[in-house]
C-alpha cells in the first residue's frame, strides 16, 4: 500500500483528502506545518507528499512552498512532490516544476471564495 503525505495548514482540506484517499486504498500520514513535513520526509518511508504552497494566515505568494519544496528536494530527490494551492498562477506553475514538483493542483477555493 502506498503511503501519501499531505500537507496543508486547513483541518478540512486535511481531512477531505484523507477522506478521499484513504478509501482509495492509501495509507495516509497528515501534518499542518513545513516542519512536520520535513520531520515525516527524514523519518518515514514515503511514496509521495503533496504540499500546499501557502501556510500562513493571508499568505499567497506561494514562497513558504517553493522553500519547502527545495528542502524535501535536499533531503530526498527521488521523493515525488505534488504541489497544491488555491492561489496558483502559470509562473508559479512553472517555478514549482523547476524546482522539482511532480505536479501542480490547484483547488478551486480561492474562486469558491468570490462568490
């Protein structure tokens, strides 16, 4: 069985990802921070992490992701990364798989959040 981190800083996005992959046969590890990202990259055995870009209050810049995505790179290049955000741009696209991402989702709460 194939074990997925994922990493968001919203409780609901965690669990209906969970929730989505779980029943999908996945076995499932969740962490809310960079750190904890980090600390499950150096010492769990992972088959993919997927990672929000965005992870403090009113940011959407994206850049606390990209470092992060530099540093899951430094600690194990092999490890696949998919990158996830609301807030997504093709140059933020671009960078992301420049710096190694797998793939980019972007979710739809940012346009939920217009209306």
């Amino acid at each position: 069985m194939a074990r997925i981190l994922i990493a968001d800083d919203q409780t609901d996005v965690l669990a209906a990802l969970r929730l989505l992959l779980k029943g999908n046969g996945f076995e499932i590890e969740t962490t809310s921070s960079p750190a904890g990202v980090l600390e499950a990259v150096n010492s769990k055995d992972l088959d993919v992490v997927l990672i929000d870009l965005n992870y403090a209050r009113d940011t959407t810049s994206g850049s606390e992701g990209l470092d992060l995505l530099n540093r899951i790179q430094a600690a194990d290049a092999s490890l696949p990364v998919v990158v996830m955000t609301a807030w997504g741009s093709v140059d933020l696209a671009v960078e992301a798989m420049r710096r190694g991402a797998r793939d980019l989702w972007r979710c739809a709460t940012a346009s939920l959040m217009k209306v």
